[in-house]
C-alpha cells in the first residue's frame, strides 16, 4: 500500500486539500479548470520535486503564496509500516525533502516513490524527440540498476567537459585522450545498462500489446548513439574534427534512441494516431509490470484524462492491465461514469470529485 494519506498545500488552485487514497485505483473527477491535473502535479511533486507541466515555480505555486508543500504517509516498502514525507518548494528553487524524520535527496526520493507520468505529452514518445524516449529508457534503467545514477551522472560530467573543450576549439592530444577514455568508459557502462533494460522489457511489452492492438507486431529496439560495429574510440577519432567545428560530441549515450517498428517501417510514419496512443499505452504498462518484477513493489501512475485519450475498447482494455500491475493509480476525468465499468474489483475504487480545488 504506497500513499495511504495526501495532504496538498498551495499547488495552483489547490489551497490546503487533503485525501485518503486507495491502494489501487483513485479516480478524481471535476469539470474543467476543478484541479484534477493539479492533483496529479502535487504528487509528481511529491516524487520527483518538480511539475509535469512547468519548470517555472511561479505557475506551480498558487499565486500570492511563497511556497507550496505535498505532505504524504507512504508505505514505500510495501512493509506495512507508514512514514512521513513532506515535500517543500518555495519561489526560490529551495527544495526540502523530509522522509521519516530525515532530510534525503532527490535520488533516494525518486528511488522511494516510483512515478509513471501518461499524460497528452506522454502520448508523443513515438513521434517527439529522442530526448522522450531517452527518458523513457532512462525511468527504466534507473528503476533496474543501482548503478545506473551514478553512471549516468559521470557521463554528463564528462560529455561536458568535452563539449567544453570542442568549443574552446583547441584540444591538446594528450588531453583529448585522457577525457576520451574517460566518455568511452563511461558510455559503454551505461549503454550496457540501457541494452539491457531494453532487453527485460520487451518480453513484457509485446505480450501486453498483443491483448491490446491485435494483428499488429511491433518491433521494439534500441540504438546506443554511435554505430556498434565500429568501437567508439575509432567513432570519436573519425567524427574528431567535425565536432571541433561544431562545438559537441556527435556520437554517444547522449543520442540513444528507441526505435519501433511495423512490417520494417517507423511505427510513427504507419501508425494511426490512435494506434499510437495504444502502442505508448502498452510501453507505460510493461515498465510497470517490469518494475514490480523486478523490485517486488509496484510502482505510482498519475493518468491525465483518460477517456479523452483512448476508446471505450482500450480504455477497457488498458484499465484491466492497470489492475494486474497492482500498482497505485490517479486516474482523471471530467465524468466519472466514463471510466466506472472498466474495473474487475470495483471494490478496490475510490471516487474523488473536485470542485474549484476542494474536494
Ligand atoms: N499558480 C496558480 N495559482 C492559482 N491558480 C492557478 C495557478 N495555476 C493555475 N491555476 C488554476 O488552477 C485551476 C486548476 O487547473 P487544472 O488542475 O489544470 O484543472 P483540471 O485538470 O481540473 O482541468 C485552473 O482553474 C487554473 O486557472
Ligand atoms: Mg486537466
């Protein structure tokens, strides 16, 4: 049982609202500008000490307020034994994160509270950015490794050293190949980590969206950033004076990307809009079911409007593996009677209707 108790202070409209969710499936329900996605973003706070929607404090804390918090008790464990975490953010970017009593970084808090965000924006992974998908691949590896942090972070280190140094335009040999060694030994690590993770989720992936789009397969792999078949010393070497000229590393970690594929083609040139939505759908649900797998608790979804997202028949569909995730959900949308029948435990729903950010 993760959030047993939320308590949310100046987040937007939402003054002082306070809630006991259930263990599985919440749905908050509201017209229009009620503060349903406020709620979503109080608890994505909470995880991760920033919004889903803005990076500018002053949108995310309700105006004429210096700060807002999200108060939750939380059984991260799954022990049966709730603790406190408090999460403060003020207008001056100061972040407080108190878990039973101790101050702990952002780190141990996204590692306490997993989050899956599917959201309008989320519904882009295949035609957006690969920075989309690399978060994607990157909530994954995270939530599958130990290690990964602290690679990840590393690398960033290093790949700003280089960059720094391209664009400075001169680059001693000697140097360029003690910070080269450095980007290799970092980018294979965390390319292994990725590979692998990519690896363990697609089992889970095609499984789910064989329940989910019949008749279509997808081919779900991963590209690190550089061509494998040569190593990426000789890709650095080669690519060397071309990345003086531009400024950056050209090839590495930082341009992994996912690729999905129907019948040989990109799934987002083939694929109906609709479709699409499916296919993300299936990938948000096998990290879901990877996570449990692999970390023997379930992980926190906040869903954003959800019939205004799929059809009657994958909303269905899509809810039914909601349940067999076991995870927490937050689930919004404007009327509650869209999304009552879906479930095969009504028991275990809780209804939250939100007017002007009170419930
Ligand atoms: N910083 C803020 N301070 C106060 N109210 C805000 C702030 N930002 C947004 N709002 C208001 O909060 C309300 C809730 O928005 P939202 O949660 O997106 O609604 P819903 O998802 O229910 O449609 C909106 O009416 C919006 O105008
Ligand atoms: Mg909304």
């Amino acid at each position: 049982m993760p959030i047993t108790q939320l308590n949310i202070r100046a987040v937007r409209n939402l003054s002082d609202l306070s809630l006991a969710p259930s263990p599985s499936i919440n749905i908050i329900h509201g017209a229009n500008g009620s503060g349903k996605s406020s709620v979503l973003e109080a608890i994505h706070l909470l995880g991760l000490c920033r919004s889903f929607r803005t990076n500018k404090l002053n949108h995310l804390i309700q105006t004429g307020s210096q700060r807002c918090t999200v108060f939750a008790q939380l059984d991260a464990m799954g022990s049966g034994v709730s603790q406190p975490l408090g999460v403060e953010r003020n207008l001056e970017s100061d972040c407080r994160i108190r878990y039973a009593g101790n101050n702990i970084d952002i780190t141990t808090l996204a590692e306490l509270l997993p989050i899956q965000v599917i959201n309008s924006e989320t519904f882009m992974i295949l035609e957006g950015s690969p920075a989309i998908r690399r978060q994607f691949l990157d909530w994954g590896s995270f939530h599958s490794n130990p290690e990964f942090i602290r690679l990840w972070r590393g690398f960033r280190r290093v790949l700003k050293q280089r960059n720094s140094l391209l664009k400075y335009g001169k680059i001693e040999q000697r140097i360029r190949v003690v910070w080269d060694q450095e980007f290799i030994s970092y980018a294979e690590q965390l390319n292994t980590l990725r590979e692998l993770y990519i690896e363990a989720l697609k089992p889970e992936f095609d499984l789910i969206l064989a329940d989910l789009l019949e008749g279509i397969s997808i081919d779900l792999s991963f590209s690190p950033g550089w061509d494998k078949k040569r190593g990426l010393d000789q890709v650095l070497d080669e690519n060397f004076e071309r990345d003086l000229r531009q400024g950056y590393t050209s090839a590495g970690p930082q341009r992994a990307d996912l690729r999905l594929k129907v019948d040989g083609h990109t799934a987002s040139e083939r694929l109906s809009r609709g479709q699409k939505k499916v296919v993300v759908s299936a990938l948000k649900l096998a990290q879901g079911v990877l996570f449990y797998k692999l970390n023997s608790r379930a992980c926190i979804y906040l869903i954003d409007d959800l019939p205004s997202e799929l059809d009657q028949h994958h909303s269905r569909l899509f809810c039914n593996y909601l349940e067999k995730t076991a995870s927490q959900c937050f689930i919004t949308c404007v009327d509650k009677d869209a999304l009552t029948e879906y479930w095969s435990e009504p028991a275990g729903l809780r209804f939250f209707n939100i007017q002007d950010g009170c419930l």
